[in-house]
C-alpha cells in the first residue's frame, strides 16, 4: 500500500511528527503505572508494548520471540535492539497492522483499547537506552569550514584529512539526558580577553547549542571485526534528534591538542523518540559529492543522505513565544550515519547495543541554516534576533527546542522535540 494512502484508526492531525508511516520507539511510565517500559507514538497516543505482549497480540507472529523474551518491559531499549533487524523490521510491521483502519483487532475492541493505550500528556518520557558510549562527529562540511575560516582563515579552513575520513572524538556517555532535562551552565577556565595568555575560574559566558541528529548502535559487531558498508544500516537501529551543548570559552582553551573535554561534557540533550530507518527510508535522497573519492572501504554509491528538516529555537526566559534561529537539513551533511559508522569500526573496535553515534553540528550553505549560535553570531561579532531581545549566545533561563520532520504525501515522519532550560551556574568559591 502507497504510504500516503496508509491510514490509522487513531486520529493523527496531519502536522503530527507521529502517524503510522512512523511508529517510533520510546520508553515511557505514566500516572498510572510508574514502571518504565517500551511504548510506540501514534497520533497524541502511546501504544504499550507490554501491555500489547501481555494481551497475546504478539503471538503466533514473527514478534513473538521478543515478546516471549520479556523486552518491552525494560527500562531501556537495549534489549530489544541487541535483537537485531529482522525483529525491529517485524515488530514495526506487526504495530503497524493493528494501528491500521480496516484491521479490528484494536479498533473494534473497547476494553482492549483502554489497556494497551496512554495518553502522551499522561506519560513521563525517559532516556530510550542506557549509553555505553558516546560518538561524537564533525561531519559538515559547511560547519567545519566556518569554524576553520573563523579560528584559521580562509585558507586553512579544513585540516587535511576532512576530507578524508568522518573526524570524531569520543564524548561522555553519562551526561546525555532526555528531552525536557534542564542544562546547568558548566564551569571551567577561560581566558578572560583576547590576547590573555593566562585563565581565570568560573562559568562559560559562552554557552552555545550545537544542532545535531545521532544514531543508536543496535546490533553491534565482535570485538576486532570491521563492519562493511553493505552492512551498515543493519547495525543502525534508529535516530534521534540532539542538541550537543558547547561552552565556547571553555572548549578554546582546552581543546589542544586532544580535543573536547569540560567544553562538551556537562550535558547532551536528545529527543526521546527513535525513528527507524526502515521509517526514514522513504526519504533517503543522494548526499552531497564527495570530492576526493574516499578510499574503498567508506565508498558508497547507494543513497545515504535523509531529507530531514530541522529547526532551533529559542525562547527566553518570561516570554511565550519560541523565535527560530536555524532551519536547516540532515541532508547538507557531507559524511553520513553508514560512512560515520564504518569508520568507527574499520580498527576492529566492537560497537554495543546503545552506543550514540552524534553527527557533529548540522549546517547548510545559507546564514538561516547554521547549526549553532557561534556561527550565526560568527564567533560573537555579531548579534541574533530573539524573541524581541538580541543574542551572541544563550542566557541563564533560555529555553533551546530543536526538532525535526520529513515531509511525505500528506503526513510528516518527526522526532518530537530535543528541549532544555538552561540554569545558573552554580555559586563557587574555586
């Protein structure tokens, strides 16, 4: 059946990120039941997994396997995704049979109904897996070349191998929180000036966001095994929306000469709902040319970009209404999830169920579509409209939401939201 003519018998507004061309992953509790379990968004509704395991509706199909196996009930999805595809890609289907209008089971069933459904405004959502490690990548060109022109000129934009391989750093696993988590505003040295040579304590006066898009690592590889590309997407088990916050001032005088440290680790925010590729896979699209070729092993003459928009906005503290300041597209990014996957693995490292590979700061070729604060203000030269007030970076008390969307024949395939208040630094004597 044609994806726009694919209907649920649960409403779905047509600018609902979560109708039955979705049917994302999550982990829930609610009002009524505080254990945390594995939920699927339809519409303003979660379908529980474990209840619907629990009601044998599971049974006698391809998800009876997981559903025997107890997966739905965990705390986090790891479970589920170290199953593999063939049991992410049958447990979607068999959801998206029951949602179906001209199917009865659920619709014709009242009592049934009642069990299986919370109501998302009910509902607590939680972090979707427990993060073994965290990736973080540098994969737009766009953005990479801004920070290079802004720190090195124009000439040395790009180091020599951008352009060659998917430049990553290993991140902190126990700082990413879900959607809705408040952000406290880190602390650490800076240098007071330009031209300072030495540092003074105390918070980041530079606080930035960083609009990204991350992958779960589902079923992962051997311990000393590469994972090919044509193999790639069967490691991958879905995406997530992420803003990597960055403290500026901290991050410059720390980054040399190994990298990101107190600058990125005080806290990663991402959206609670994971979408599949097999849902993303309508809206694959050719990524941008990669000129020189890569080597053999990052070839990959498939498409491989998705065409997701994604947006940032900001609302300060005391207003009500949110203020755009970026709207770009996972589709700019130079390398993508299978290229940034394979390189990771290509030394034999092994890969985990949860592991969160970031895509790096997400920029486009035009001002609108720059994917953090430093560039729109290129480095706090300049100033960014916000809600009636002007901003270089963010302010004790900014709301930052980031969300994304691909747009099909009448529905959109979404991510919700990645939100965060941010809070005062904490009073120290240091």
């Amino acid at each position: 059946m044609a994806l726009h003519l694919l209907k649920s018998f649960v409403p779905v507004a047509p600018t609902s990120h979560f109708p039955i061309q979705n049917l994302p992953f999550g982990v829930f509790s609610d009002k009524a039941n505080h254990a945390k379990r594995v939920g699927v968004a339809i519409g303003d509704l979660i379908l529980d997994l474990a209840a619907v395991a629990q009601a044998g509706l599971f049974d006698g199909t391809h998800v009876e396997y997981p559903a025997k196996q107890g997966v739905f009930n965990h705390d986090a999805l790891n479970a589920f995704m170290s199953l593999g595809k063939p049991h992410w890609t049958a447990t979607r289907n068999r959801v998206q049979h029951l949602l179906r209008d001209d199917v009865p089971t659920l619709r014709d069933n009242a009592a049934l109904r009642e069990r299986v459904f919370v109501a998302q405004k009910d509902a607590t959502m939680h972090l979707p897996a427990h993060i073994g490690d965290y990736t973080d990548f540098y994969a737009s060109k766009e953005h990479a070349t801004n920070v290079g022109i802004m720190f090195r000129g124009k000439e040395n934009a790009l180091m020599p191998n951008w352009t060659h391989l998917p430049v990553g750093y290993h991140g902190r696993a126990s700082s990413v929180v879900v959607s809705g988590t408040p952000i406290r505003r880190p602390c650490g040295q800076r240098l007071p000036q330009k031209g300072a040579t030495a540092p003074v304590f105390g918070p980041s006066v530079r606080l930035d966001y960083e609009l990204e898009m991350a992958f779960l690592v589902g079923s992962g590889n051997a311990l000393g095994e590469p994972i090919p590309m044509e193999k790639a997407n069967d490691h991958i088990f879905g995406v997530v929306v992420m803003n990597d916050w960055s403290a500026r001032d901290i991050q410059a005088w720390e980054y040399v000469p190994l990298g990101p440290f107190l600058g990125k680790n005080f806290g990663t925010t991402v959206s609670p709902w994971v979408v599949t590729l097999d849902a993303l896979e309508p809206f694959l699209v050719a990524g941008p040319v990669q000129e020189p070729t890569p080597l053999p092993y990052l070839r990959d003459t498939s498409k491989a970009a998705y065409d997701i928009r994604l947006q940032v906005q900001i609302k300060p503290a005391g207003k009500q209404e949110f203020a755009t300041v970026t709207d770009s597209n996972l589709k700019y990014m130079y390398w993508s999830f299978k290229q940034q996957l394979v390189h990771h693995a290509v030394n034999g490292c092994n890969m985990r169920p949860g592991d969160l590979c970031g895509s790096g700061t997400i920029s486009g070729p035009t001002e609108s579509a720059f994917g953090s604060l430093l560039e729109l203000t290129w480095s706090g030269a300049k100033t960014v409209s916000v809600a009636g007030e002007t901003r270089t970076f963010i302010q004790d008390g900014d709301e930052v939401k980031m969300t994304g969307w691909c747009e099909g024949d009448g529905f959109r395939v979404g991510f919700g939201d990645a939100t965060g208040v941010v809070l005062p630094a904490h009073q120290t004597n240091y």
